[in-house]
C-alpha cells in the first residue's frame, strides 16, 4: 500500500524548435491532406486551437510586462490527454473541461491523437515533426496495468520505472527529454525529485524546419526593435532581398504575414497589431472565431520579408495557476476536494493520487534557414517599391499546419534581443 504522502504525480511537457540547415529535397507543394480527418480529429484539432488560445490569453495575463511568452499547447495537451486516461468522473471531467473537449469519450480522444500525430509527422519528409511520450513511475508505487497499455497504444509512451529516492532519478528523466530534443531542453523536472512524487507524465515534441524561401544571410545586419513600453533594443534583422511568395492580410486591426517551410503545409503566422492597439490586449483576446476568420481570407502576394533572428527560451516551472482557471482546478493536490478521482491510474487499491504541478519549458531558434516561429510584420510601402512585411516591434507568432489546422505552438515576443 503507497501512503497517501506519497500518493502525488505531475505532468511535463516541452517543445524544442530549431531553425534547419543543409540542402532540402526539391520537392514539390503539398496541397492535400493524404486523407480526409474524421468527425472526431477535426473537433480534436479545434477544441485544442481553442486550447491554444486559452492558454496563450492566461500566459500574457500573468506574465511581466516586458517578458516573452511561447507555449506548445500540443505539448500539454498531449500530457493531459495522457492523464485523461487513468483519471474518471468529476476529475476526468474537469481535465476534458481545460482542453475544452467537454464530454468526449476518451477512446476518441485516444484514437484521434494517434491518428492526428501519425498523419503530421509523415506529413512532409523535408519537415521533422517528433513528438514523443514517456511515464516514469517510482518502482514501489502500483501503476493499473490498462493505463499504462493506453499509454504505450495510443501516445506510444516510453514507460519505465525508476527509484525515485535516489539522487540520481531526475537525471534520467532530464537526460531522456535532453536527448530527444537535441539538447535543446536539458532538464523538466527537478534534478532531484521531491517527497511525495511517485509520477511523471512526460510530453516532448521536436520540430525543425527549412523556409521554402530562405533569407540570405550575408544581408542580415543590426536593427533597432521598438519596445512596447518606449525605447528600442538592436537585434540582427533578416533580409529576403528580393521579393517571395507569401499569404497575407491587412486591415484597421491586424496585419498578417504567413510564410512556408519545406512543401508549404507547415506555415509559420505572423500577427502585428495596426494602429494603436496594444499587443497585450491582442493576445488576450485571441480566440478561434477571429483567427479561423483570418485564416480563411488570408491572399497570395509578393512581397520583400525582414524578420529578427532570435532564440527565446520559456518556462513554466508551474502552469497550475493556468490549468486552474482553465478548468482542472479539482485535480491538483492543494486543492481540498473529496470528488477527486484518479484510481483507474492505480492498482491494489493505493490512495487516491493528485497532481503537484505541471510544468512546461519550450525554445525556438528562428535563422536565416529556418525556423519554428518567427514574427509577424508592419507593412512599410512607399512609391511603387514592392510591399515589405518589417518586423520592428513586438509581435504574435504561431507554427500550425494549415491543411488540417492545428496549432503546434503560439506566443507573444515582445523583446526578440532577450532569450526569456
């Protein structure tokens, strides 16, 4: 019997983006999916937009003023969609409630993350879309064998159990996250474990990528970046020279610039606001009727890009205030609630386990041959010179994969000259 002291888990998710490098097949454009999404992918993929933009509005609102925000809601929901499975009634409610898939069978929510991850990562073989999963579990604690199969079927989870008294524990989680994101994430979890932890349900996800039209390097030269709250930082700003193919928009509003990687169905988003309005207040009000509209009337145009190369890293060492006003609020452990439910995650009858925290870490590296995020861009015309998308001021971003619209990650940089 594990004793209700012990009876604690949490939730790891992170993302590695790195800019590509070296020759890319000449392939031609993707334009089709391979297959049609069944009824139940396509509210997967739009509850977990919804998600995103939750997330994103929650992140903004509680950060610093000046501090960057980048977040892979795959990431977690992935995790949570892990937990989903070994958690039941109101808990399990709350945790569908936060990924706003209310009322979802778990089977489908099984099935449509193993066909949804299996379609996009055979997408487009100049793109490297790897997620993976893993549950670390303390060896005294009696994890329920048809959680553990759910999670190997359908999230093809890494399971292994470790002594989560010794001193070297962490280590091996962090150096399985560190090798399955190139290094890029060294740790999620701390170094040493703390008292009470018997679980660990781990997400990472590596994506890298070319642009379809790459900047030239040898145009790339220092900037100024305009801050939000007066005054500007230099950053290295990179040059397309000449003009390439782009989809865009404009209006009182926003302006949008969408640019390809490899055969065009990964798309990096770049939103700016017009006018006077504050960054901020764009993010937080964010949500999937406004971006679908834009996304649906987004228009081919030429256009010359200059966009700022930067690395910026984001931690959430907790996300347990987030996920709370999401909805999960009943499932973490400081919070005094007798309808918490996780006992299909565990075996012989072991207390009732509840969730610590839930952490999240993520980078993005954006060059001149690649990248996994990058800016959105003022529009700068004068005379009959082509139009020029310039990023020189704070900015929205997102990665997703426009034939099936999924958002792969989304944020707010707001000093691309920092690494926070």
């Amino acid at each position: 019997m594990v004793s209700r002291r012990r009876s604690r888990f949490a939730l790891a998710a992170c993302l590695a983006a790195a800019g590509a490098c070296g020759a890319e097949p000449p392939l031609g454009p993707i334009t089709d999916l391979p297959r049609a999404l069944t009824q139940a992918e396509v509210r997967v993929v739009e509850s977990g937009n919804r998600f995103a933009f939750a997330l994103l509005s929650e992140a903004v609102f509680t950060s610093p003023a000046d501090a960057n925000v980048f977040l892979s809601p795959l990431s977690i929901l992935m995790a949570l969609g892990m937990t989903a499975n070994g958690a039941q009634g109101p808990t399990l409610d709350s945790l569908l409630r936060t990924l706003r898939l209310q009322g979802m069978p778990v089977a489908d929510l099984n099935a449509s993350a193993r066909a949804l991850t299996d379609l996009l990562r055979g997408l487009d073989p100049r793109v490297q879309f790897t997620p993976v999963n893993s549950i670390w579990h303390d060896h005294r604690f009696p994890v329920a064998p048809a959680f553990l199969d759910a999670t190997r079927r359908f999230y093809d989870a890494d399971v292994r159990a470790l002594d989560f008294a010794s001193p070297s524990a962490g280590g091996v989680i962090n150096g399985w996250v560190s090798s399955r994101t190139s290094g890029r994430i060294a740790a999620i979890v701390p170094a040493v474990l703390p008292p009470g932890a018997v679980l660990y349900l781990v997400n990472a996800i590596w994506f890298r990528a070319a642009w379809r039209q790459r900047f030239d390097p040898a145009r790339t030269q220092d900037e100024p970046f305009q801050l939000a709250g007066g005054g500007s930082v230099s950053v290295p700003m990179m040059h397309t020279g000449g003009e390439v193919r782009v989809l865009g928009y404009n209006d009182p509003l926003v302006r949008i610039l969408d640019l390809a990687y490899g055969g065009g169905a990964w798309r990096a988003t770049f939103i700016l606001p017009a006018g006077g309005t504050d960054i901020a207040r764009l993010a937080t009000g964010l949500d999937r009727t406004l971006w679908n509209g834009w996304m649906a009337i987004l228009f081919d145009d030429s256009v010359r890009v200059a966009l700022p190369r930067f690395t910026v890293r984001h931690t959430l060492d907790s996300a347990n205030g987030i996920l709370r006003q999401l909805g999960s609020r009943i499932a973490f452990c400081d919070t005094a609630n007798p309808a918490r439910d996780f006992t299909p995650m565990i075996a012989n009858g072991a207390a009732n386990p509840c969730i610590t925290e839930v952490r999240h870490r993520t980078l993005v590296e954006v060059s001149e041959a690649g990248a996994t995020a990058a800016t959105a861009a003022a529009v700068d015309t004068g005379g009959s010179a082509p139009l020029e998308f310039r990023v020189d001021r704070p900015f929205i971003f997102a990665i997703r994969e426009r034939l099936s619209g999924a958002i792969l990650f989304i944020g707010l940089i707001r000093n691309p000259a920092t690494t926070q």
